[in-house]
C-alpha cells in the first residue's frame, strides 16, 4: 500500500504548480535555517573554530559520496520516490540539529540533510523536465527562480523575527515545514512521465565508470580545462574556512544596539539580507555597464579582477579592527564570489564538448569539495591554535594563486569551439 501510494497519489496535482511549491518552499525554509545557523553553532551550541570548520567538512564529505548512489534512485526507480525521501531527511536533519544542541547533534544533522539533499539534487529538474517536456522547460526554470529568490528574501526576514524567540526557532520550524512538505509531496506530487530504465541496461557503475574514463581524458588533453580545476582545488582549500569562520570573526566585534536589542537575530539577518542585496545589485550594474566583458569568450581579466577582490575581501574580514569595514570585506568578497561563478561556468561550458559536459562538470564540482575537505580541518586548527583572523589571512594567502592563473590565461589563435578543447592551451 505504501509503495503504490510513492507511485500513484490519488489527486495528482499540476506538476508545474507542484515544482514552483516545491522549490519555493524549499527556497523559503532553507532561508529559515541558514540566515542564523553559524550564530546558533557559535553560541548555543558553543563550538570550538575547529568545530565549526569540522561541520562543513562533513557535510561535504556526505554529499560527496552520496552524490552518485542517491542519483540511481532517481534515474533507475522514480524521481518523484527520490524527491520525497529527500525532503524527509533534510526535515530530520534541520528538527535534530535545533532540537538537541550539541557537536554530535549537529554533525549527526548534517549527515541527515546531506543525504537528503543529494536525493534531490538534480532529481527535481529531471521531474519536472519529464512532466512538462523540453520545450516548455526554460520557462518553468525562469519563472521557479524567481520564486525562489523571492521566498529566500521572505524566509531570511522571518528567519530573524523567530531568532528573537531563540535561535533555535527557526531550525525547528524549517524542518517541521519540510516534513509538512514531504507528506503533501506524497499526497499530491504527480510522476506521469518517468520511465524507470529496465533492468537490462542498469549498469550503472560500468556506465559511470565509462563516462568517468571520458571525462578524464577531455581533462587530460584540454590545458584550459586542468587550469578550471587547478582553480577549482585551489577555491576549495579556501573557502570552507571562510564560510564557517567569519561568523566568529563579526561576533569578535560586539553588536551595536539596533531597535532597541543587540540580538546576532536581529543583526545577522540585516547582515544576510544588505549581503544578498549587494550581490544582486553588482550583477545588475556589472552586466549592464560592461556586458561584452561578462559575456567574453576569453573573461580572463575580469575574473582576475573578481578573484583579487576576493582576496582583498577576506583579507579586510581578517584584519581591519572595524565592525563595518570587517562586513564591507565580507560583503566584497561575497559579491566577486557572485558574480564570478556564472562567468567561469559560461567559460567552462564552452571548452567542453557536449556530450561529456555533464560528466566534466560533475568533476569539477567533486575537485572543489576535495579542496574543501582537506583545507578545512588544518585551517579550523589554525583558529584553534592561534586565531580566527589568522586563518582567515591564511585562507587569504592560499586563494590568491586564482589571481594569477586566470591573469596568465591565454585564449588560442584559433576561434573557440566547444567540441574541440584540445585547441586551447594555456601559457603560464
């Protein structure tokens, strides 16, 4: 019974109505749980900087292995089934992580939500891609963007009215919505279009280890794309002590009083929300004043400059004895790292022939959480051993070769061809 139920909702509801509240939903409680989860870590829970560092490498080291085996489920048994048990654990994960503040709870929550999102990392676009059809899709994704940008605008602010409560309000809400949200998934969420692969051509490992094989030798031939990765590494070792660490740092300050409370609440969603307007507005003004250098074949310059601005953000977070001047840091570095990613991913795509780009992509993003599991830990106990900037500066110094390499890349002579990545080279 329960099984037919997975498969045959008796209501089944429109699939494009079903994706926009899906990923709306989602947008909104993620928002719920991420605009103040540092803040609960640093305080309630009390973690150590090596802690803090600790949490995110777990969560990368779950979604690194999960990524292919949750992936079957989706491609062999059901999208729908897929989507469903991820919303499930990702609920889970956020309800044990607010319920019971402790280092284990939260590092037993990530590996919950991990998994859980793995299960629907690509698993909702391939649904509604098979329910609607190709050729009404761009619209689909366009419009449930938006939704989505809208929803995390909404669940970031009331992220902060439930942080007044406690910190732990808003995990705890988040992951009841996900539940919630799982449960009318099961009532509701049609699949009339999935055609599971039969058992004859399931060969998944052999056909995973075939695309592996492609993928290695496009890297392997094309010197532009070994430099995307080399970048990619290099970003990863990185980024994972900032991004866990620079809560510490802006509550190393002390928080002004602002409407009458020094709630972090109310401050770190001020904060989260002046961040997401500064990178939306950065985009907006970047594409419109200087658009021919965005949409460049070649955007080595540009992402030199975006990558220096990283360097210099981190390094102002790390240094500067300012609260504000220490946020402006953030905030530049917040807004290169925006503005960055679609230009390098346009840039990439490009040198990559179409029949192996979802393999090469796939690699990239498994050589930027490599860099993260392993310049997370040796950075965190750096924190631990001395200080939260010094990491910080370290982090710094380990990113800034990224301004060289892109400074130093040369387009070929001969006119780029996505198919054919052995006509770039790269002169360094």
């Amino acid at each position: 019974m329960f099984a037919a139920l997975l498969w045959r909702p008796r209501r089944p509801a429109d699939p494009t109505r079903t994706y926009y509240a899906v990923t709306g939903w989602s947008s909104l409680l993620f928002a719920l749980t991420f605009t103040l989860n540092l803040v609960y870590y640093a305080t309630d829970v009390s973690l150590s900087p090596l802690q803090m560092v600790l949490v995110g490498t777990v969560l990368e080291a779950v979604c690194f292995l999960f990524e292919t085996p949750t992936g079957i489920v989706a491609d062999l048994y059901s999208r729908r089934l897929s989507i469903i048990i991820g919303l499930a654990l990702i609920g889970a994960g956020f309800v044990l992580q607010g319920a019971v503040p402790t280092f284990g709870a939260v590092i037993g929550a990530q590996v919950l939500w991990g998994i859980g999102v793995t299960f629907t990392s690509g698993a909702t676009q391939a649904w509604i891609t098979d329910e609607v059809g190709e050729e009404h899709i761009a619209h689909v994704f366009t419009r449930g963007q938006q939704w989505e940008l809208a929803a995390g605008v909404v669940g970031t602010v009331a992220a902060g009215a439930l942080g007044l409560i406690s910190l732990r309000v808003p995990m705890l809400v988040s992951g009841a919505g996900f539940l919630a949200l799982t449960a009318a998934m099961l009532a509701v969420m049609p699949e009339a279009h999935f055609t599971p692969t039969p058992r004859a051509g399931r060969g998944t490992f052999g056909h995973m280890a075939s695309s592996f094989v492609r993928g290695a030798k496009i890297v392997r031939r094309g010197q532009m794309v070994r430099w995307f990765f080399l970048v990619s590494l290099i970003v990863g070792l990185s980024s994972e002590a900032v991004d866990r660490l620079w809560t510490l740092r802006i509550l190393d300050f002390g928080l002004p009083e602002l409407f009458g409370t020094r709630s972090p609440a109310v401050w770190f969603t001020v904060f989260a929300l002046i961040g997401m307007l500064l990178s939306l507005l950065t985009s907006l003004v970047v594409n419109r004043v200087s658009p021919e250098r965005v949409n460049s074949l070649h955007p080595n310059r540009l992402l030199a400059l975006l990558g220096a601005a990283q360097v210099v953000g981190i390094l102002g977070l790390a240094l500067v004895g300012n609260l504000w001047l220490a946020l402006a840091g953030l905030w530049l570095r917040s807004a290169a790292v925006a503005l960055a990613q679609p230009i390098q991913a346009a840039w990439l795509n490009r040198l990559i022939a179409s029949e192996a780009r979802a393999t090469v992509l796939s690699m990239n993003s498994q050589v930027d959480a490599v860099g993260q599991i392993a310049g997370g830990p040796p950075l965190g106990v750096l924190a631990n051993r001395t200080s939260v900037s010094a990491a910080l500066v370290t982090s710094a110094v380990v990113l800034s070769p990224v301004v060289l390499i892109y400074a130093r890349l040369r387009p070929s002579r001969k006119p780029t061809e996505p198919a054919a990545v052995e006509r770039h080279s790269a002169s360094t």
